[in-house]
C-alpha cells in the first residue's frame, strides 16, 4: 500500500536518520514528531525542538514527560532564529517541519512563508550529505495559500547538483489536504 | 536516501505484487521492466506485455530469453486494447505504464494521451483492491506535454473513495525530467 503523508514522513526519516545524531522538529505542536525523533536519534542523540507558542511547548513537554524522553531541548522562539540557539558547527542529521497552525488552537497563529523559508535555509546549511529535510505542507487555511507558494519557490529553486527536492502528492483528493515536499542534501 | 522514479516505481511493485498474480507491462519497450515483472510474480504468475512497435516486442522477446523467463505473453497492439487479450474475469495485480517514445528509437511514434488513458480506465476495472498502476511520464519529447495533461486529468478525476492518486516528483530538477503516478485501488 502507498503510504500516507505522515505515513511517509515518519518512514523517510526513520531511512535517514541514525541514533546519536542532532535533530530538528521545526514546529513541534502537540510533540507527536518530537516524540518520533527522540526515540529515533536515542539517548546519545538530541533533539532540538521549536515552537513560538506556549502552548505547544508546554503539550509537547508533557507528551515527552509521559514518555521518560529527556534528549529534548524545547525552544519558544521562531525556526528562523535556529542559528541563535544550535551551534553552527552541529551536524544536523534530519529535520521536519509541519505548516500550519496548531490543531484545536488559535487558527490566526500560523508558520509564515518568510520564516519558515529561512529557517530551512539556515538547516540545510548544517545539514549532513544524504540528509532530509521534511515539510509537511497544509496549505488549506487562512494564509496557507501564500506560504505554499513561497516554500514552493525556495524549494524548486535549489540547485539541483546539490540538492533533490522531492514532492510527494496525493492529487485526486479535495479541500486541499496537505503533501509533503523532501529536501534531500545529495552526496558528492 | 529517496528513490528515484524508477527505483521508486519497482518499489511499489514489489511492495504490492504477490507471486503468482497476473501483471500487465503496457509499454515494454526494450523490456526492463517486462523482465522485473516476470520474476516479480514468478512461474506461477504471467506477465502481459503490450507495445504498439514491433521493435519494442521483438527487443522484450531476446531480452526475457537472455533470462529464461517463460512466463510472458508478448502483444503487439496498442495496451488500450487489453480487453481483446485478457479474459474479463482475470484479476490483475499491477501494472507499469513508461509513457514518451522507444529509447535509441523514432521518437514520432509515442504513446497517446486518449489510448492511455483508455488503457488505464481497462486495467483499472480488472485491478486487484490494493493493487497499483504506475505510470512513468515522460513529457519532455513533442507531444508529451498534450499526453501528460491528459493522463493527469484522468488521474485527478478519480473517486478518492475508490482510489488513492500519488505523484512522485522531483520539482528542482531542469529539462522536464519524468515524474511517477501511482494509482492504488483503495480497499474496502
């Protein structure tokens, strides 16, 4: 069966990611993919975990907390501010981010095409060759419509000797479910 | 690391056919794929092998012969007739679609957005639940872009109760590279 969105988020980087390595949940919302990556990279690996509301730091703390996981470093600031709080010399092993809002929340509180552009650029730049970068784009709600075409354009423009973007769609389906774009840093 | 189109294609067929089954190659060209499907289902199992060019069959014939493989049946017609050749109450367990022209060949005698998607609304009627089209689309070439927007409107146009509709795409990549369709009938 072909899998689902998330199905194939979750698979691609279980395939990429190693236990040990440093890893980024861009935006980490109710901490289901915080969860995901910190059991995946294990105790010797962390996970660097952002958020600009409360309110998802604190879920994804308490999510982490039923589950004893504690190689998390929870951070309430924007993505586009990574550089301020990874050092510029960490490898980061993986990456994914989840657009949108937060579910069951303030649906005006949204990622922006702006930030979350420069926060993948300020990823890739450490991320490690053979890499992934997930994006999980929903696009359906209030400003999701300029964001998708903003990552779409940084996306499509990266150049090709050192990077596969790959776009993962499920195309017959109506009121604009989310697909999933993978920005994979080649090896030479 | 992602799969590439093609790697990705004989993924999914391995994911989803079982030996034993019957399989369609509706385009064997030069018969790679035709030889992956033949060991895919095994002696037990038949491969249909559709092309329109006599070259392509007689290509395919030498190629599977290389192989000892025996389980073949070669057509020399267009795949939109399939049902002149495979018994209405035979359940198919896949199929591969490589739209565009032969390789090495003439590049006038390509594969037709209207028999294409004839083909693909045949097969579809026959297809096991959880079994997969593939379609690889090659548009770059005179015509491929008529035959590409063709095949897609079919493809969007699917029930999404009935079937799941992937495109696999690689969208940083310059000179219309192929990208894969998967259609899966989806299971009750």
């Amino acid at each position: 069966m072909i899998k689902g969105i998330l199905g194939y988020a979750h698979y691609l980087l279980k395939e990429t990611i190693q236990p040990g390595e440093t890893v980024v949940d861009a935006t980490c919302g109710n901490g289901n993919d915080t969860l995901y990556l910190s059991k995946l990279v294990g105790d010797e690996g962390s996970v660097f975990g952002f958020d600009i509301q409360k309110q998802a730091i604190e879920n994804t703390k308490q999510r982490l907390l039923q589950h004893n996981r504690t190689n998390v470093t929870l951070i309430h600031d924007s993505h586009a501010n990574i550089s301020n709080h990874i050092q510029p010399t960490t490898i980061i092993g993986g990456a994914i981010f989840n657009l949108g809002y937060l579910p069951k929340s303030d649906k005006s509180i949204i990622t922006k095409g702006e930030s979350t552009t420069l926060a993948i650029h300020n990823i890739l730049k450490q991320l490690k060759e053979g890499g992934l970068i997930i994006i999980v784009v929903y696009h359906g709600h209030p400003g999701g419509q300029e964001e998708k075409e903003s990552v779409l354009h940084k996306a499509k423009s990266l150049d090709q000797k050192l990077f596969s973007v790959l776009r993962y769609d499920f195309i017959n389906q109506k009121n604009n479910p989310p697909f999933l774009l993978a920005i994979q840093k080649n090896t030479d």
